[in-house]
C-alpha cells in the first residue's frame, strides 16, 4: 500500500470498492486526492502526504481514549474502556437534555473505576478519564438500548405522497388535514395500522421551486406548504373574511385544475395563496396560552430555528413569521399523528427521511458540517450505467463526531415529535456514502466512511426515546455487514416483491417463508412502476417513449413480461387468483401476507389502479415527476373522498386486512 493509500484509510476514504463479489474497481488518485483536501488533509506533495501519516500516527499514540464510543446495554463495555488501568478515575458529563443520567443536564453524572460494575444512563456523554500517572483523555460516549423499538404483530399500512392526495378542502395539493383525514379513515374502516408519507422537509424556495421531497432545504423542519389553513386557531378570530374567502376561492380553483382539468399540481402556486392567507392569520393576536406555547417552542429548537427562519425571511417576510409557520406545521403534524393513534393505529404516521439537503439550504448554514467541494450519489450499477450525482453535500465525518453527534440527534428528535415510525432514505448513509468531487462524472467518485456504529447507536437512542420504529430503505447494493448491523439493532429493512429473488441461488422468485422477518414489504415505491403498470408492461412503453432504454424496445418488452408471468405463476401456484387486473394486484399482496415480514405496505395508487410512477428516475423536465395527482385505471383524478368510495380500493384494502387478520373495522367507518 502506497502512501497515498495509507493516508486515506485513516480517514475512511476508499482506494477501491466491490460492486460485486467478484468485482474490484480502483478509484482514481486523482478523486481520493480531492476528497481528503476536502476532509482538510494536506496531500499536495509526497513530503505533505508523509507528514500528515506522520503527523497521525503520533496523535494515536498518545491518545488515552478514541474520539467517540459506544456502549450498547447489556453489552460489555467498550475495549478501550476495559484497557484503562486501574485507578483511572472516570467522570461523565450529560451534554443534552434527556440525556438519563440523573442530576441536570451538563453536570456530573458520575464517577468509577474501569473494574467497577453498571452500565452509564442512556444518552450522549462527554467522558473524562485520569489514569494514576496524571494521563488524561476525553471521548464522547454513546450508551444506546440493545434495539429500537420493533412494535409486536405484524401490521398492514398504506404508503402514499401526501401533496398526491387532494381532498374537496385542498387548496391545490394534499396537506396535513387530508394526512389526517385518511389516517381517520384507514384505520378505522380498514384496521390499518400505519400511513407512510413522502419527506415533508422544508424546500428551497425558487421559480418553479424543485418539487423532488429529496433534495430539501431543511431536513430539520418540516414545509408549511402542508399547512390546512383552515385548521389554524387564528382562522376563526381573524377579522379578514373577505380576504380569506377570496384566497380559499383562488385555493379551491388549484384543487378544480388539477382535479377537473388536468393540470399538475403547482407547489408554487399552492404556495402564494396559502401564504397570503397566512399573512393574515399572523397579524391576528395570540392569546396568552398560544404565545407561551409559541415562544417555548422558539427556545427548544434554539438556534437552529433561528438560522432557518432567517434564511427563508430572504423572501421578505420576518423571520419570526417563518418561526411561527414551523410551530404551526409541528402543530398539525403532530395532530395527524393523534388522529392516526384515534384510529387504532399501533404505528401511525411513518414520516420518510431524506439522504441530504439542498447545497444552499439553511441546513448548510452555521457550523461548517458539510463538505462544500463535493456531492453525494451512487456509483454505476446494472440500473444506472453512468452512476448517479445527487446534488447533495455530504456531512463530514470527523467535524459530524467531533460534536458528538449533535446535529444528528437534533434531526433525528425533530422528526420523531410527530412519527410514528421513521423510514430512513439510503440507510446504507449511515456507514458510507458515494462522494463524488465537484466537476468529475459520477463513477469517478469514492466511497467515505462514517462511525456506522455511533450513527446507529444514535439513531437507536432517540427511536428509543420516541417510542418509535425505525424503517431502513436498503434496496440495491448494500454490504451484508450494513445488513446484520441494522438487523441486529432492530431497524428494519425494505422488501419490494419484484426484487426479491434468490440472487445467490437459482435466481428464482423468494418463496414467502424465505423472505426476510424484519422488514416493510411492498410490491412498489414511488421510484417504481405502479403494480398496474408492471402487471401490463406499460412502464416500458413509457421509458421507450422518453428515450430511457438502453436496449431495444422488444428484448426490454420482452424480458419484462417473462418476468412478470414468473410472479404470476408462482402466485397461482400458491393457488391465488391472477385473472384480470384487479385480481392480480390482490394477489400480490396477498402474497407479501404470506412471508413473515413485520410490515406490509399497500402502494395506495395500486388500489386505485393508477399506472403513472410519481418519480421516473433519470428524468428532469420530461415527465412531471412529484406533481401527479392519485388517479384512477383511467388516468382521472381522484378526490381523497373519491377514493374512500372506491369499490376498487375498498376491496383490496378489505383483502389486506383479512390476509393480516387485523382488526375488524367498527360500524359506518366507510366514509372519510
């Protein structure tokens, strides 16, 4: 191993990488030599590189304690712990609040020595250790439960991109009361136990805004786009009725455009009227009650609130106009997740969390967190030849563990007020990401670690403390030791139908009982074809017509219907019904009640018969990705109450619920 190579294995970053088994690719110098100077490593010159390796081989050996640690309970504790010789007196400082470590937050939580017995509270600590012979070190110290939360029976669920479902109360795109609204009726007509919901992260404001939930300005707080003005308590004192009847006239003329005419739904439009109306919600005085809750709320989110409500006051607003539009959206998001408890929920709201953030989004702000001169992707796969360059700027790992960790518990809490579950996007993120250097293609970029153990320990602790589970997206390429991590701590997987196969063996369809236990298993996601799409073969007209296919047009045609009759057979051969459309999707899902999978979620748009994909990847403007209405076999729009009517989804969502043996839904829970 070379120097070069040397110096960039002590900072995680890759020389070369397995896209398969058997399969080494070698990672350009010139790329691992970018990443380390963007990981502020000196490797200008040979003598720079000797020096750094120099430079970090001494600070090794005089470390008393590795940066960060992590005890799991009912584990023994870490080595480095265990190596410090007796006497050592060890002191514990709790440096958040809800850290369970007795006394007040930031004061000692305790001392002892390496060979006394008791695991430290839970929580995220700033550990000192002074060995008898006046050595001293510190080390951030994660003490995690063994597991997150993995709920008791199986569940069923409905998975669905909220601003897709509009209501006859929309203002132009589904919001938090239509979130709500179906949560009522699911759960209580159908015994469905979760809803599953596109990223509803803050966007980056611009004309046309970019309508991808993935690519958010702000992970850490939601977008008031979302917001049922309606549901806002000011709504009822304001003395402006005209005004507000005139802008719920403009938003029930966006819900008729895109319901009746055919438009796609407009963020930007939604945006302008909702945010006039809010205006003058604003303007109406709190009582006494609402503004202790309100400015409460300000302190607990701190600075960070702060920083992002400044940043989206550039469209010359206050930024406390755009404080309160956070507490505001908190508030109705929090309400959804009680309606879905009211409903019988065991789970409720499963919110989605996307990989990363817009690189000018108020998340880049304050601390310099984020690697500026690179973004993070994928590398080439059989999907995607040339790779993939997501636009996002990539945490640093060492400033991410030289904070303990801190903005990562602060994104993690923020979301978990209001979920019920949380999916986590690319969970493979918490190990490695693709980093790809400003102005190099996507396959010339590397992979660079992070502390996987510290990111799960974390991400653990506060699923913990929220009562909540933890949903992995793990499809593609995922390293088997990522796998056993996550499952060993209780996150679970994801298990879409049509990809799993028995790749190690015949390559045949996954007979149920060998489908893994821990996981959400769906026929679909909303980078996928609808089932119904899949079922026809339509999907590859559609990539034909925008000039996707790689290959020609009939060996795709071709393949892909050999492979649907395959799933076919395997479900009439388990002696499901297949014929006709509808049938088919029932059996489907039928199917993935046979494996043992902890979750099972229906692709709301497969019991409607919908065939348009919300997100067809390696588009931009030639197909309207993440602006599509919920639409019937037919291509009409349909309202949230339309589908609550639906004999069509009404009976696969009754047929789910009966394959799950979930509850029986109490008398006139049809409606919404």
């Amino acid at each position: 191993m070379d120097d070069l190579a040397r110096l960039a294995a002590l900072h995680g970053v890759a020389t070369a990488y397995q896209p398969a088994e058997d399969v080494t690719v070698r990672v350009p110098e010139a790329t691992v030599a970018a990443v380390l100077r963007e990981l502020g490593v000196d490797c200008a010159t040979p003598e720079a590189v000797r020096g750094q390796l120099a430079e970090a081989g001494h600070e090794v050996s005089q470390r008393l304690l590795p940066p960060v640690m992590v005890w799991w309970a009912g584990s023994e504790r870490p080595a480095a712990l265990a190596a410090l010789p007796p006497g050592t007196r060890i002191v514990l400082e709790g440096d958040e609040a809800g850290d369970e470590a007795g006394g007040e937050a930031g004061g000692e939580a305790g001392g002892w020595e390496p060979g006394g017995r008791g695991v430290p509270p839970l929580g995220v600590h700033r550990l000192s250790a002074e060995t008898p012979d006046g050595r001293t070190g510190e080390a951030t110290l994660i003490v995690a439960p063994e597991r997150a939360p993995v709920g008791g029976v199986r569940v069923h669920g409905v998975l669905v991109q909220l601003y897709s479902l509009l209501s006859e109360q929309s203002w132009g795109m589904g919001d938090l009361g239509d979130l709500a609204a179906l949560a009522r009726w699911a759960g209580r007509a159908h015994g469905v136990g979760f809803v599953q919901v596109n990223p509803l992260h803050a966007a980056v404001p611009g004309t046309p805004t970019d309508p991808s939930p993935y690519r958010p300005s702000s992970r850490r707080f939601p977008d008031p786009v979302h917001l049922r003005v309606e549901d806002v308590p000011e709504y009822a004192d304001c003395p402006e009725r005209d005004a507000l009847a005139e802008l719920a006239g403009q938003g029930a003329e966006l819900r008729r455009e895109v319901l009746e005419k055919g438009a796609l739904i407009d963020r930007d439009a939604v945006w302008e009227v909702k945010r006039r109306a809010l205006e003058l919600l604003y303007a109406v005085p709190r009582g006494h009650g609402r503004e202790r809750e309100y400015r409460e709320f300000c302190a607990e989110q701190g600075e960070a609130l702060d920083r992002h409500a400044a940043w989206c006051a550039r469209d010359g607003l206050s930024a406390d106009f755009h404080r309160w539009l956070v507490w505001l959206t908190d508030a109705q998001l929090a309400a959804a997740q009680r309606a879905a408890s009211d409903a019988g929920m065991p789970v409720g709201i499963v919110h989605d969390l996307a990989v990363g953030v817009h690189p000018q989004g108020s998340d880049t702000l304050g601390p310099p967190l984020y690697a500026k001169g690179v973004s993070v992707g994928a590398p080439p796969d059989a999907f995607n030849a040339r790779g993939q360059d997501w636009g996002l700027p990539p945490w640093r790992p060492d400033r991410l563990a030289a904070t303990g960790y801190a903005p990562f518990r602060a994104l993690l809490r923020g979301v978990f007020r209001y979920a019920g579950a949380l999916r986590i996007d690319h969970v493979m993120g918490l190990f490695r990401l693709w980093w790809i250097p400003e102005g190099a293609p996507p396959a010339e970029g590397t992979y660079v670690s992070y502390d996987g153990e510290a990111m799960l320990a974390v991400l653990v602790l506060e699923a913990h403390r929220a009562g909540a589970l933890v949903i992995g997206e793990d499809l593609g390429t995922v390293e088997p030791r990522v796998r056993e991590a996550l499952a060993r701590r209780g996150v679970l997987g994801t298990s879409v139908l049509w990809f799993e196969r028995d790749w190690a063996g015949d390559g045949q369809p996954l007979a149920p009982a060998a489908w893994r236990t821990d996981c959400l298993a769906t026929a679909t996601t909303h980078d996928l074809p609808p089932t119904a799409a899949k079922l026809a073969g339509s999907h590859v007209e559609l990539r034909d017509r925008l000039g996707l296919l790689t290959r020609p047009l009939e060996r795709e045609r071709a393949e892909d219907a050999a492979d649907t009759a395959q799933w076919l057979d395997v479900l009439e051969g388990l002696g499901l019904d297949t014929k006709g459309e509808e049938a088919a999707v029932r059996a489907l899902y039928g199917f993935l009640l046979r494996t043992p999978a902890r979750m099972v979620g229906v692709w709301l748009p497969d019991a409607v018969g919908d065939r348009r994909p919300q997100n067809l990847p390696g588009t931009w403007d030639q197909y309207p990705n993440w602006r599509l209405p919920l639409a019937d076999s037919a291509g009409r729009p349909l309202t949230l109450e339309a589908l609550a009517a639906s004999p069509r989804a009404n009976a696969l969502l009754s047929a789910v619920r009966e394959g799950a043996g979930a509850r029986t839904a109490p008398p006139g829970a049809r409606g919404v």
